[in-house]
C-alpha cells in the first residue's frame, strides 16, 4: 500500500501572458452584514490591475460568492451591496494555482461610500493543504541557468533537489536530471503539466520532454 503522501506544487514561467494559459486561481468567500448576517445580491468586481480585465461575481442567497479562472497578478477589489458602503481592496495579489478564500463584512451606508481595506496580509488559502511556490518572471529570466533547461529551475524551490540514483539521474544529452524529488516524495510522485497535459513518462517515472520555458508548466506532486 502506498504511504500517504504531503501534497506540493509549484510553478515555473517566464511571460505572465503565457503563464495565464497554463494555470489560474480562484477567489472564495462570503458577504456579511455588521450583524453577521449574510447579505446575498452582493456584486463583487476584480479588475487586474496590469491589464483591465474584470471579473464579477454576485452572493446567493446565503452570501457566498467564487470568481474562478483567476490570472495570476494583482487585483482591485470592490465589494457593493444596495444599502451598504462599497468595500474596496485596492491591491491583492493573486498567484497561480491558488484556491484563496476571502470574507468581506460591509457597513451600512450609501453606495457612494467607500471603505479601503488592505486584503494582502489576511487573504488566506483554506481550502486545499496543498503548498505552493511560484517561480516569478524576472527570476527565470535574469537568472543564470545553463543550456536553459527547466527543470534546473527547481533547485529554488524548498524541499526540492534531483534524485541521487536511478535512472532519473541520467543526463539527457547534456540536459540535466529528468526528474526531480520534492518535499521528501520519490521523483514517481511527480506530475509535470503543460496546459492540463501530462508530460510523465509512465516507463520511467521522469519528464518525458524539455518544454520550452517560455512556455510555463506547472509541476506537482500527485
């Protein structure tokens, strides 16, 4: 029987545009009154900020909302609520992968309120126990990383280094490992996406080709 397994994931892209096709995040939560009563009919708008795109959820009718297939990058927020101030995030930041669960509680007032609140430090991730890590554009492109192979990228990522036997070790024609290990699990527990396609080769457990890292990938454990 195989032993449960901690469950990790990171991502590696160098261009934010290439990286939106590959994976995206979702944003969660709920919409209180100052009672704690939940207040549906609730809009909630995430703009990103780098390219104006927006995206707009409403409550039910017990105040839960999700905006799913998130881009990575940075968001204004902006809860509103007839009878209520509007309730606005000016800044959070959203990474790839992600499953963020935020709640909001709004203030009796008029629609022209506003009320600026800061979401980076309480913006939490409770809905998975997956860890994550995020290999940003200017590091992948400024970094010295010979023959540009991806998966050398992963020595950045904690609890990440190639194997030390077996035939993931092997150099591909002067490539690097084929395989990695990561947060204690064999390199066979790895799964390498690139646009929701597997690339393992099922034979040896390893990557089967070396995408091209202007591409992005998300790597995970299974």
């Amino acid at each position: 029987m195989r032993s449960a397994k901690t469950r990790s994931f990171f991502f590696i892209s160098v261009f934010a545009v290439a990286a939106y096709g590959q994976s995206t995040a979702t944003l969660f939560g709920r919409i209180f009154d100052p009672d704690g009563a939940v207040v549906p009919g609730a809009t909630i708008t995430m703009v990103n900020r780098a390219t104006s795109e927006a995206w707009t959820a409403q409550t039910d009718v017990q105040g839960n909302y999700q905006i799913a297939a998130l881009p990575a990058g940075s968001y204004r927020i902006e809860v509103a609520a007839a009878g209520f101030q509007s309730q606005v995030v000016e800044s959070a930041s959203i990474e790839i992968g992600r499953t963020l669960a935020q709640d909001f509680r709004v203030q009796v007032g008029t629609a022209s309120e506003d009320v600026t609140v800061t979401a980076d430090r309480f913006m939490i991730e409770r809905a998975t126990s997956s860890v994550g890590h995020a290999i940003n554009q200017r590091t992948v492109q400024e970094i010295p990383l010979n023959g540009r192979y991806f998966l050398d990228l992963t020595s950045l990522v904690p609890g990440s280094v190639t194997p030390t036997n077996g035939f993931s070790t092997m150099p591909s024609r002067g490539l690097g490992a084929l395989a990695i290990n990561n947060a204690g699990n064999r390199e066979e527990t790895i799964n390498y996406l690139v646009n929701g396609i597997t690339l393992n080769n099922q034979a040896f457990n390893s990557i089967s080709f070396q995408p091209s890292i202007s591409a992005g990938a998300r790597i995970q454990n299974r």
